[in-house]
C-alpha cells in the first residue's frame, strides 16, 4: 500500500493532464501534416519525415514533471516481512562427577562448557533465546530463557573449570536426568508466566556421558513430549572412558578413585530416539555441525511470523525515475542549445527539490 504525506500537492497532476491532452492534439495534428504534405509536395528523391519529431522530448518533460509532483507528495510504502520465529533451547548440563573424567581435552565439563559456547556464537539472538540448567542428584537453574548474550557467555565463563556440586557431596555422584528435565520445563513455564507466550520453536539440549541414571527417565522424557520439547542429546566422554576423580570426604580424608567411567552411547541413543530428537557425540562431528543442525531443525519446528509493517519513504524512487524520463527524452533534441537548456532547467529543479525535500 502507497500513502502521501503530503496528498494536496497531487492536485497538481492536474496539469500534466492538460499537457498531455495538448501533446495528443498537436501530435495528430502533425500527421495531418505529413500526409497533406507528402500529397501536395512532388520532388525527385523521396523525403524522410519523423513521425513525431521533437513531440517525444516533450511527452519525456510531461512525463518527469508528473513524478516529480508525485515525489514532492511524499509517496510511502509499507513494507511487511515474513519469517519464522526463533528457537527457545534450555540446556540440560550434567554436573555429575563423572563429568570430570579427563578422557576428553580438559575433562568432559570442561569440552561441554566449550561446546556450548559454539552453540551460543551459532544463534541469530534476534528472536532466539538460550537457557542452561545443571543437574546431578538435583538440578540448579543458572540462566533464564534470555536472549542477552552477554549473560550467557557471562555464566559460561565462570562455569569454565568445573560444576556448581562438589565432589564431596554424596550427592554429585548420581545423575537425575528426570530432575533435570523437570526443571527446564519449569523454566519455560516461569517465562510464559513472565513474558507470556512465546512463538519461538522449544527444544532441550542434553550434554552427558550417560552414566549412572536414576530417576524416572521414561516418565521424565514423557513430560517433555507432552510438552512438546524435543530432546536432543550431546554425548561428552569416549567408550575407553578414564578414571572417577579421587576426592576428600567432609572428614578431609582423601578417597581414592571409585573405579573407571566410560560413555554410554547406547543409552544415551535410547533417550534421542525416545525424546524425539537426535544423537551427536563431541569430538565425532565438528561442534560447529552440530550447533547448526540443533538450529536449524529448531528453525524448522518454529512457526511462521508476520513482522509489523515498516513504512518506508518512495519518494527517491519517482525522483530517479523523473531523472531517467528527462534523460531519455533528451535524445531527441537536436539543437545543442536546447540541450544546454534542458541541463541548466534539470540542474535547478535539483536544487530546488533538494531545498523541499531535506
């Protein structure tokens, strides 16, 4: 749709209109010309005639002149945009002690904080939203659904060297994968209370190496398709796996390591497949491959969107469009001294429209 901010002045198009009538009438009259003379004249070669003569240099001036009464209206555009909506991913971290198994560069907390932070370079943050949650026996939100970088790479840098649980803690070493899924399902449902509804596509990005669930994983998983959240799993760890930290007790006794930790892929599989999503497992397939494949299958989950209209100033466009219209009819002058006119009389309309416009 086109609206005028200025509509009075295209009442000036009146004028034009009236040129046009005349141009019509002084072009038939030249054909009425050219036939009486080609009648009445008698000479030895035949004679060439243009059929309009100088009449299409003018019809070009008829013409510049009407868009640029229409450009001095102030003509606007509204513009619409149509896309999808972002992704909301609330990652489910295992803070576990077996996550400090140094069978992977650093150890596997440490290559899953690094992941992540791929993950997080690999968003738009324009609509898409990220949250983290770490779980072992019990789960600790860290971050909200936020779509402020800095909080996220905030988090992640102090996150860097090792979990929120301490190995000291029966506790650390029990992975609960239904408590943490409980808890990124209470994160979206705490910013729908927010924020209200969102139109961004929802998934859970587990990172884990598998070992050692407990909980109600199937009933776990079964909420989040209820939900429809669907589970994407990152496995973090080898099969040859290394051994368990050793670690003080709250006696300040050293213990020693509880034996050997190896990724369970299989089970890890099995809770893809059940959450809908898929299997990736780090250092088999480069981080980056992996961030935009999560991404790009949440993109195509999210529904699409109508951006609010944009209004948008068309008035430049009639004014190169008048531009060309005064150049193309310059070609049928053929005195330089109207070609001279025609440049002094287009040089002060642009200074004249400049002094309107701006």
């Amino acid at each position: 749709m086109i609206a005028f901010g200025a509509p009075p002045l295209l009442w000036l198009l009146a004028a034009p209109a009236l040129l046009i009538a005349l141009w019509v009438w002084r072009f038939v009259r030249r054909l009425s010309d050219l036939r009486r003379l080609r009648e009445r004249r008698s000479v030895p070669i035949r004679e060439r005639f243009a059929l309009a003569g100088d009449l299409p240099f003018w019809l070009s001036i008829i013409l510049a002149s009407s868009l640029l009464i229409v450009a001095l209206a102030r003509p606007r555009g509204m513009t619409t945009a149509i896309g999808r909506a972002g992704v909301d991913i609330v990652v489910l971290q295992d803070g576990s002690a077996s996550m400090h198994v140094t069978d992977v560069p650093g150890n596997r907390w440490q290559r899953s904080m690094r992941f992540l932070r791929v993950l997080g370079d690999s968003l738009s943050w324009n609509d898409d939203r990220m949250a983290l949650t770490v779980f072992a026996h019990i789960s600790t939100p860290q971050i909200r659904l936020t779509n402020d970088p800095n909080t996220v790479f905030f988090f992640l840098d102090h996150l860097q060297d090792r979990p929120p649980f301490r190995l000291e803690d029966d506790t650390t070493w029990d992975t609960n994968l239904e408590q943490g899924i409980a808890w990124g399902l209470r994160l979206i449902e705490k910013d729908r209370d927010i924020h209200g509804p969102s139109p961004n596509a929802r998934l859970f990005v587990l990172i884990s190496d598998g070992e050692s669930w407990s909980g109600e994983v199937a009933r776990a998983i079964q909420k989040a398709n209820e939900a429809n959240v669907p589970l994407f799993v990152i496995g973090a760890g080898t099969l040859s796996g290394g051994m368990l930290p050793a670690f003080r007790n709250e006696d300040d006794v050293e213990e020693a390591s509880p034996g050997r930790s190896r990724l369970d892929r299989a089970s890890l599989l099995r809770i893809a497949a059940a959450g809908g999503g898929r299997y990736f497992e780090l250092d088999r397939d480069p981080d980056r491959d992996i961030a935009n494949t999560i991404i790009d299958a949440g993109r195509r989950q999210a529904p699409t969107k109508v951006e609010e209209g944009k209004v948008q100033e068309l008035y430049w466009r009639f004014l190169a469009a008048a531009v060309a219209a005064a150049a193309i009819g310059a070609i049928f002058l053929r005195e330089r001294a109207e070609l001279a006119m025609q440049v002094a009389g287009a040089g002060l309309t642009a200074l004249s429209l400049a002094g309107l416009l701006w």
